[in-house]
C-alpha cells in the first residue's frame, strides 16, 4: 500500500496524511455558515467515489449543512437515492455529472467538467428545466460511446452548450478541465485563451471556475498553487469562482478506499499506478484502453470536510495569492449563491412521486380511462366466470366492484389498461405469459387476462396488492417465453415509442469474491493466489469475512494462512471496505419502463448490452420517481412448456391449452407425490424432493402451501415440521382461538402467509384488510413492535379477546416478520409447477424435448436424458434426415422418442446446421455434400456419431468405410483401432444395466450397440457416465447404487458415491449450516444427502471442493416413497481410487515375495493389509485411518 494507508492497533487500516490546520473531523455544525459542496461523488460513482448516498446526506446534515449536491461520474446513478436522503436529513438536494467534454471538430477530449442542475426557484429557470436539460446531457454523453465504438461517456461542447441554454445547466471548469490543466501547467495565456474559447460558446451565466485544494505539497497537483491561480483566473475573466473539494467519500478514513477503487478502476496495483496523459483525441488509445482525463488522488483529503474546515482552506487560498479585498467573502458567496441557484425541489424540479402513465391514445383508447377499464373487466368477468354458476358469477363481480373502487380512488385505471395492453401484445405474438407476485390476488388482472390464477377459489387477498393505504404505484409481474424476451422488448419498444420506454438498469454491488479479488489486485498478490482464495469464499459477504474465518470448517487452513501473513490479514480488512460498494452497472434481467413522452427528461438513458436504451435508474428509483416498472421476467421453464405443446401439436395436430388443463388430475398428483420430481418447475431441488415426499400434496392447494414452506424464513423458524406434523395427525392443529380456524385452517394452525397475517390483525382489531397490509408491512422494522402491540392489545380486547389469547397471537405475528410468503406468489408459482407436471405425466417425451432445448431447471442435460430413459422415452442420436436445431418429438413405435438436434455436434457451425435443416429429406451421401457444403471436420463428426448411417442402411459396420472415404476425400485416411474403440469410447449413461455394478470388459465394450457411438463428439455428455469407470471398485466397496436407494428402509447404513451435481445450504432455525448435496452414480435418480454440522465439521471444505464423492451416511424416508442419505463421512472418489490401485499393486507384490516364503499365511495377511489402505479425508491433510467396510449393513 501507499504511505498514507497504514495498521492501526485493531487490524483496521486508516489514512496516515497529515491534516492541514482546520481540517479536524467536526462533530457538529458551525451556526455562523454552513458549506454548500457542489462536487461530490457518491459511491454510484463506481471505482471512484465510495460513499453512499445515504451517508452522505447524514453526514452533511450532522456539520449543520443545508444543502448538499452529488455530482457522480457519467451519470446519475445515485441521484433518486441522494434526493431521498436529502429529503429525510432536512437538507435541499442538488444534482449534478461529472462528465468528460469534447471538441466537435477535432474530437480532442477537453477533460472533465461537473455540470449542475439549476432548480426552479431561481428567478432564471422553470420548474423542471435544469434537471430534463442535464438528464438530456447524461444520454448525450453516452451516445458518444455507441457512436465511436465504445469509447468512455463523453458530450460534445455544442451540444451541452445548447442544453446550458435557458438557464438550465451551470458548468464548472476544474483541475479536470482543459482550462485546470493549463493553470496547473502555470501557462497562465494557454488558460486564459482555452477559458475564452468557453466562454465564446457557451451561453452567459453558464460557467464558474472550480476553486479546489487538497492541500498537497507544492508541485503536487491538489495544492496551494493551482487553486490560487484558478481564483485569479476568475478574477481576470470576470467569472464566478466556487469553492469545492471535490469529495470523492465522507470521512478521512474512507481514503484508503478510494485508493482500491483506484487500483480496480485502473486494473494495476497501487504500487505501480501512474498519471495518465492529460488530453487525449478521442481516437487516440493506449494498448486497448482509450484514454482520459482520470486523476488519482495525492492524498487522503478528497472527504466531505465541515464548514470550518472548508472556509480554512478558502483563507489559505486567498492568502497565497495576490487577490483584490473581499476576495475571500466573494468566493464564499458565490459558492452559496450557485447551491442556491441548483437547489433542487424533490417534486416540482424531479418529479419524485409523480406517477407518469402512457398517454390514453397510445394504448387505443379513445374515451375516459375508467369507463374503458370498467367495460373490459365486466366483459372479462362474463368470460371467466361463465361456468361459476350465479352465486360464483355474483360473487366476483361484487369483488370487482370493490377493486374498481381502490382504483378510481387512486387514479391507476390507465395502469391496469397498461399492463393488459402489454400481456395481450404478448398473447398476440403468441408467446406464452403467466402473472406472478400479489398481483395474481386480482380479480381485475383475471378479467383482464393478465393473470391465469383465479383469485377468490384459492383465497387471495387484493389488498396483499393494492389498497386505499397503499397508494405506491402497483407492481404486475409478467413471467414470459425467455427464448422470445428480447422480442418482446422490441414490440414493446415499437408500440410505445422510444420517447416513453426503457429499459432498466441494476446496479451490481461488492460481494464476497469480487471484493477479495480487487483487493488481491489492489496489494498486488499473485493472480493465482487472490483466486485460489476468492474461490473459497462462498455464499458469505465482504464484510462477513474474518467471521467466516473463524466459523467455518472449510476455511480452516486459510485462517491459518491469514493468521501468518500480514499481507493476507490486510487482505481480509481491505476485502471488508468494498462490502456492498456499487460496483458496475447493468441491464436488469426483466425491467422494463413506461411512462409518457416525458421520459427522457426525467431519467438519463445509455445503451444496454441489446442495443435497446437502459434508463440509469434501478428499480429502488421506479416508485420515487412515479415510473411504471414492468417486470418482463424470461422464465425458461415457460419456453420448455411452449416448446412441449408445440411438438405435440406438430407430431399429433392436437393442441393443449396448458391454461386450461384440469387442476385436479390424479395422475399429476401421482407423479408428484413419488418425488419423481426431476425437471418439475420450483420442486426439483434435493430440498424440494425431500419436502414434497413427507407433505404428500393431494390437492393444488398443497402445492401452494409446500412452494411457500419451502423459503429462508419459514425454514430457519421450524414451519415445515410443525405443518407436517399437523398435517399428518402427529399433532393437533392449534388455531389459538375458535375465531382463528377459519383463517388458519387450510395450515393447520401454523401462518404461513401474507394473508393471514392480515386477516389476523382485521380479525384482532377490525383495521380492514387495508391497513392490515400496513401492519404487516411494519413487523419487520423492529422500531415498529411496540407501537404495533399497544394497538393490537387495545383493539382486540375491545373485540372480546382475552389478555391470553392476544398474548399467544401477538407472539405469533411479532415473529412472522422475519419470515412469510406471499399466498399470491405460492399459487403463481404453484401454476407452472402443476402444469410442467401434467406435462411430463401425460406427455413426458414433449416435456422433456422443451428442457433439453431450453434448459430450464438446475440439473445437466446429461441427467435429463437418464430422466427419458428412465421414463420409457428412447433418445434418438443425431441423423441429417431428422435432427432439427432443437430437440425434436419423434414417433417410435407405439410411442415417442425425443431426437437430438444438431447444435449438440461439437464444431459444426450455425451456417452449416442451418444448410442441413433448409436442405433436408437427402436423397443419397453424395446429394447431402453437394447441396449443404459441409467442411471436412464437419463430414466427419457427423459420419463418427452416426448421424450419416441413413445412406448406409443403418449398417454399423460400414461406418469405418464411410469415415475412410470421407478422409479419402483429402487424401488422408485414419483408421480406428479397436483397442482404441475399447478404451477411448465411454458407454451412454442411458445403457443401465438394471441397478448392479458390474465389472465391464473391453470385449463387452466392442460389442455395445449403435448408441455407443451416436453421441460421440457431442456437446451433450451423454456419450457415457464418468461413474462407469468406477463401478468395479464400488462393487469391491459395496456401494448402493442410487437407483436402490429407494428399496431401503430408513436407518440403513449405506455407502454412496458419484459426481457432485448440485450443493445447497437453506437456512436453518438454530442458523447452523445444513448441506444438500446431490449425487449422480448414473443408475437413475440422484442421491440426495443431507451433511449436518457435526458431520462438516469432520469432513472439512471437502463438501463443497470435492467433484467425485465417496460418502458413508444412513438413509431417511421422506413420506412413502422419498428416501436421502445422512451424510457421516466423505471422501474423494479419486483419491480412494487411487490408494486402492497403490494397495492392489503393493499387494501383488507382497503376495509374490510372500510366495517364496513356506507359510502361505504370510502371503495372504500381506495382501489383505495392502488391500485395505488409509482413506484421505478431503478438506483435510495427511491421513485419517477409516474402515469403509466396517457400518456395512449385512
């Protein structure tokens, strides 16, 4: 590290720069003046400023300060954020961008400027003005890194010049600017001149001079000199001077911070970090870098000094230099008067908390919104409920008639007439669409077809969405096709106009390894080393590093490193700095804005990664600023069923209307209930499988209740075993009181959702449902409970509750806070499950065609197909005739079969699939290469897994003649030996051979049918198990083999084994750490084994570093058919197989020395020692002496 950043006594580092006289930390607020910063750079300023928002609004407000402005780099990130907190520290916001400017004509970059928002309360600018002009000057910044090929944000002078204009914008030229780099050079006629040139054009009362010293030494740029000179500057040229210190953090400890931020920003080690050029043509690149004005700091002085302080260096300024009297009270008072002029009024100037909604032609309607929304919802009603009888028919329009009411109240209709709009665009391209989140608890979004999930039957509540209380914009979820996301953002984009759409942007913060790596880079350690270690920190925070240290089992050896290395206990404090720091911007994965044509003036806008424009705004900034966010979510699993139905409808001409298929249907809950749940939307994980077995769900209901169990809160509080056990007549259920049943009995007695939490605190106190939500809301903020029971207990005794049975139900709510589930977002869910499931019941070949090509779930392909086979459904290999670009539904025989598609040919490319696909039937071999052209390597892929064996008669033994004559074809023939078919080829994990290990020899290896080699060179690791190799040693072992899992009863000792597919750690109530591991031995279903923390912290790191597992555990039933492994030991696989081959090889020997020996005895205790080798504990060191054999059950 630099001098400045050193060790404290507590392991922290902190900055050592000597503070300049006046420049003490203040702990309060000067009465006689307060400090108005201008040019400050929040933590939004990713690798550059490192103090949020939030802090430094508090901070500023603490020194007595009423004014605050953020000025972030190339945009404005952090400006909702910092209004907000401005708002709730009593300060006026103002803001601003730091941003690089370039000459039109030359393209020469003329350094960084900050450019300020003026508010509406200036005499010279309208409401609104300044802050649309410098949202336009943010986008056109960014233009320019789509217009010259990626170079950084940057705005032409004529154009921030036209939108200075009005009296929008003030610019301050600064040691960053052309005219700070003349003044710092001492060329006072360059600067004077490049000042002038400004000021030609520029409009009047648009520019002040940026006055900032750091207090370096002199010669150093941040110094004494420089500042002076920029002041006299301003003097000559008639201009404004403002004092700033250009703050790039909070506090004076922050600086080391700052000085990773450089190293990352920078992509070198602190130690080796140098001054870039001053100014550059854009053009011009160093390496692959262009390059810009990009200033490191001199010193740790760059914080958010106090009013004292800053009016000390004012003095020190004005002292050094020979300025005219009252140069000192002007500089101040032009200072103040600029923060008065771009203060800034949260709703006049920025709009905060005024909704914006398309204008009413744009989504076609022609009268008032409210009549129109009315009349389709009737109609919608009508439609749904057609067959609900009279009272069913009844009953949802009067709960139509009370949403419309909340509706009308709030102004939202031309929302609602939105989002239906939208879903029916989607509908329209025939794009598949399902609602999620409360919204599903509307019957207005079920008669708009926005939602498929009927509300009033599965009890949901619409006040869990909206309510007179709740007057935030709604939030509508719309999870579609993720194969078509992108095309609707397009139609979306088309239909709307660019003018009122974006898309929005997320900001990605420091976690765990990204922090350790930057920090690595910061210290300048081995890129090897810094990654070794950033891969052990998983599922754990920046800042929670030393603890993990000291807590987990796994880390144990790298505790022990840090407790020796100085470097690396540096590393683990500097790692902690960057927890939760902005770290770069991005595309949101689902966002989508819509506003009116206003929207460009209220958020700046660069490109996305799609070439569509990203508002720089994430979601947290979409109900401040009254923006209707729509969440377009890409769901794979919506693209698996889509492709499902239509290969169905393509093989059959049946059509399945998934939205229509019956909730009731035995066979479905059949499949469900067998834990056979691979694939299934939301219930495939190990944990999900284990649940689904012991809950036995029977109705759709129950499919609700385990997706909502099944959740950190609900887990860590124990609700899984407490419904189960009422569930299954263990316990009784307990509803606390007679009063309670009706709510709570769907549960049996045990809260689970939202809505009854609410419909708890309306019964208690008779809130209504409304302000119901508003107490449930609250129980997470800790500040709120008592507030919250005082009036839970004086309105439930009024109710004729007694003092116990509030207390009992208060306990219940006060600790539901932490936890809970939507019902809305169960039964959401809980639709694609069902439907996924009566998929692959009733046509498992489609279903499993759609996760193939779209791979939806958390389990390799290579799974999926073991899935098919175990499921009756023959995968067909690749055949030129038949193989399309996806995974296709054939017939095969009396049934289906699911055919591979090309791409899964290794090194073929998109031109020459497409050629084969656009070409195909092939009358002959010859007709195939003349008309799709294929390359050799190509020609001969193809011939080798047998996707030519059609113009062969499906004759396998002319497969060696047709690859020789295609190598012909260049001259060049390659042979295939068999010795090399015996050893090189794996066997397809779909040849089970029933559930027993079996030794396979290379002659049953010559003798394997035509899939053998079908899958050969393909993408898809189908081609044969990597477990297959092992099944001699575990047959030597007495392994189980998963697929027998099943057949033992619980408590059985067993010994499992295979590739580590899926590692989970769901929250537990005491907070110790449970470990789903899955195992797949390529006999059928995964093993799922549970690791306990006594058993973790015997195995080590092992758990989660291991790839092929050897476990000892004991197996425990889930229900009737679900069955997982408590693990007790682990091992490498490999390195069990390894010392096995080391004992077999040291056995032979002794048992051929030993045969020289009269006592044949001696030979054969020789041979079993060396039979029986030490085990190494994975995660561990040395050796750990364990007999694998000895809990063998008999």
């Amino acid at each position: 590290m630099p001098p400045r950043a050193a060790r404290t006594s507590t392991g922290t580092t902190c900055a050592t720069t000597p503070t300049a006289p006046g420049c003490s930390r203040s702990t309060g607020g000067d009465a006689a003046m307060s400090f108005p910063h201008l040019h400050v750079a929040s933590a939004y300023s990713t690798h550059y400023g490192v103090t949020l928002p939030e802090a430094l609004a508090g901070q500023a407000a603490a020194d007595g300060a009423t004014f605050l402005a953020v000025t972030d780099r190339n945009g404005l990130y952090g400006a909702v954020k910092h209004v907000r907190a401005c708002v709730a520290a009593g300060i006026r916001p103002g803001l601003g961008a730091d941003l690089e400017v370039h000459d039109d004509d030359t393209l020469t970059s003329l350094g960084r400027v900050v450019v300020l928002a003026h508010g509406g309360s200036s005499e010279l600018s309208s409401a609104g003005r300044g802050y649309a002009a410098l949202c336009r000057a943010v986008s056109s910044a960014h233009e320019t890194t789509v217009r010259l090929s990626g170079h950084p944000p940057s705005i032409p002078r004529s154009r921030l010049a036209e939108l200075a204009g009005l009296n929008s914008l003030t610019v301050l030229l600064g040691p960053a600017s052309d005219v700070g780099h003349a003044i710092e050079r001492r060329d006072n006629p360059l600067a004077r001149a490049t000042l002038a040139e400004w000021q030609r054009i520029m409009p009047p009362q648009s520019l002040a001079l940026e006055v900032v010293c750091h207090l370096t030494e002199p010669g150093m740029p941040g110094s004494v000199a420089p500042a002076t000179r920029m002041l006299a500057l301003a003097e000559y040229a008639r201009l404004p001077a403002v004092l700033s210190n250009a703050v790039r953090y909070g506090t004076a400890d922050e600086a080391v911070t700052a000085d990773l931020a450089d190293a990352a920003r920078h992509l070198t080690p602190l130690a080796q970090l140098i001054q870039p050029p001053h100014a550059q043509p854009l053009g011009t690149q160093t390496e692959a870098r262009p390059l810009q004005v990009d200033p490191l700091q001199v010193n740790g002085q760059a914080w958010l000094k106090p009013a004292a302080a800053m009016r000390q260096v004012a003095r020190m300024v004005v002292d050094a230099g020979q300025h005219s009297d009252g140069a000192l009270a002007r500089l101040l008072r032009d200072t103040h008067d600029l923060a008065e002029r771009c203060a800034l009024d949260p709703v006049g100037d920025i709009g905060l908390g005024r909704p914006r909604m398309p204008e009413a032609s744009v989504i076609g309607v022609t009268r008032d919104p409210l009549a129109e929304l009315w009349a389709r919802a009737r109609h919608g009603i009508d439609e749904r409920y057609a067959d609900a009888g009279r009272r069913g028919l009844t009953a949802a329009h009067d709960r139509l008639a009370h949403e419309m009411a909340t509706v009308e109240s709030l102004g939202f209709a031309s929302y609602f007439l939105t989002v239906a709009t939208v879903a029916d665009l989607v509908r329209d391209m025939g794009i598949r669409i399902q609602a999620r989140g409360s919204g599903v608890g509307s019957v207005l979004n079920y008669a708009l077809h926005t939602s498929s999930v009927e509300p009033i039957g599965n009890g949901l509540l619409w006040e869990r969405f909206l309510s007179p209380e709740r007057q935030t914009l709604p939030d509508i979820d719309l999870d579609v096709e993720s194969a078509r996301r992108h095309d609707i953002y397009r139609k979306v984009f088309e239909t709307f106009g660019a003018s009122r759409v974006s898309l929005m942007s997320m900001t990605n913060a420091y976690r765990g390894r990204g922090a350790v790596r930057d920090a690595g880079l910061a210290l300048g350690m081995p890129d090897a080393q810094v990654a070794t270690i950033a891969k052990q920190m998983w599922r754990f925070n920046a800042r929670d590093f030393r603890a993990a240290l000291a807590e987990k089992p796994e880390l144990e050896e790298l505790a022990a490193e840090v407790r020796e290395s100085s470097q690396l206990d540096l590393l683990v404090d500097l790692t902690a700095r960057l927890d939760r720091l902005p770290r770069h911007i991005s595309v949101h994965p689902c966002g989508v804005i819509l506003s009116d044509a206003s929207l460009l003036d209220r958020t700046p806008v660069q490109a996305s990664g799609m070439g569509l424009p990203m508002s720089q705004f994430d979601k947290h900034d979409m109900d401040p600023m009254g923006l209707i966010k729509l969440d377009i979510l890409g769901v794979r699993m919506q693209s698996a069923m889509a492709h499902a139905v239509e290969e169905h409808h393509r093989l059959t001409g049946e059509h399945i209307d998934l939205d229509r298929v019956p909730l009731d249907d035995p066979a479905t809950f059949e499949l469900i209930r067998s834990t056979r749940t691979l694939g299934i939307f939301q219930i495939e994980s190990p944990g999900q499988m284990e649940l689904v077995g012991k809950l036995q769900p029977e109705v759709f209901n129950d499919l609700t209740v385990e997706i909502s169990l099944f959740r950190p809160g609900p887990m860590k509080n124990n609700m899984p075993l407490r419904y189960l056990e009422a569930r299954h007549g263990e316990v009784a259920p307990d509803y606390i009181h007679p009063r309670f049943e009706p709510i709570l009995r769907e549960t049996n007695g045990v809260v689970i959702f939202h809505e009854q939490v609410m419909r708890l605190f309306d019964e208690l106190t008779g809130c209504g449902l409304g302000h119901a939500d508003v107490l449930r809301r609250h129980l997470g903020r800790p500040e709120q409970l008592s507030v919250i029971e005082a009036y839970v207990r004086e309105n439930a005794l009024g109710r004729g509750f007694d003092a116990g049975t509030i207390a009992r139900v208060w306990t219940v709510l006060a600790g539901f806070g932490s936890f809970g589930f939507a019902k809305a977002h169960g039964a959401a869910f809980a639709l694609p499950t069902y439907q996924s499931a009566w998929l692959k019941t009733h046509h498992p070949a489609a279903f499993l065609a759609g996760l193939l090509t779209h791979d939806p779930g958390m389990w390799p392909k290579d799974l999926l197909v073991a899935e098919a086979r175990v499921l009756g459904v023959p995968v067909l290999g690749l055949d030129v005739q038949h193989s399309a670009l996806d995974y296709r539904v054939e017939s095969v025989g009396d049934g289906q079969g699911i055919r591979m598609p090309l791409p899964e040919l290794s090194g073929s490319s998109d031109a020459e699939r497409a050629r084969i696909v656009r070409h195909q039937p092939f009358t002959s071999l010859q007709d195939f290469r003349d008309r799709v052209h294929p390359r050799r390597r190509t020609f001969e892929a193809l011939a080798r897994v047998g996707a030519l064996d059609s113009f062969i008669d499906h004759d396998r033994n002319r497969r060696h003649e047709l690859l020789a004559h295609i190598q012909s074809l260049r001259g060049t023939a390659i042979t295939i030996a068999d010795d090399q078919l015996a050893f090189e080829v794996p066997l397809p994990v779909l040849d089970y051979e029933g559930a027993r290990f079996d030794t396979v020899t290379s002659l049953q290896l010559r003798g394997r049918t035509q899939s053998d080699l079908e899958l050969l060179d393909t993408g898809l690791a189908v081609a044969g198990h990597r477990m297959r190799k092992y099944y001699p040693l575990f047959a030597e072992l007495g392994v189980t083999p998963a697929a027998q899992l099943a057949t033992l009863p619980g408590g059985s000792d067993v010994l499992l084994a295979g590739v580590r597919r899926a590692t989970n750690t769901p929250p537990m109530r005491d907070g110790r750490r449970v470990v789903f591991v899955s195992l797949d031995d390529g006999t059928g279903p995964v093993a799922n084994v549970v690791f306990f923390h006594d058993a973790q912290e015997r195995i080590g790191g092992g758990v989660f570093q291991t790839e092929l597992m050897l476990v000892r555990g004991r197996t425990r039933r889930s229900g009737a058919r679900g069955v997982s492994v408590t693990g007790e030991g682990m091992w490498d696989l490999v390195t069990v197989a390894r010392d096995r081959a080391r004992a077999q090889a040291k056995a032979l020997k002794a048992a051929k020395a030993a045969a020289l020996d009269a006592e044949p005895s001696v030979a054969e205790a020789a041979a079993a020692a060396a039979a029986r080798p030490p085990i190494r504990r994975a995660g561990g060191s040395g050796t750990t002496e364990f007999d694998l054999w000895s809990t063998q059950s008999a």
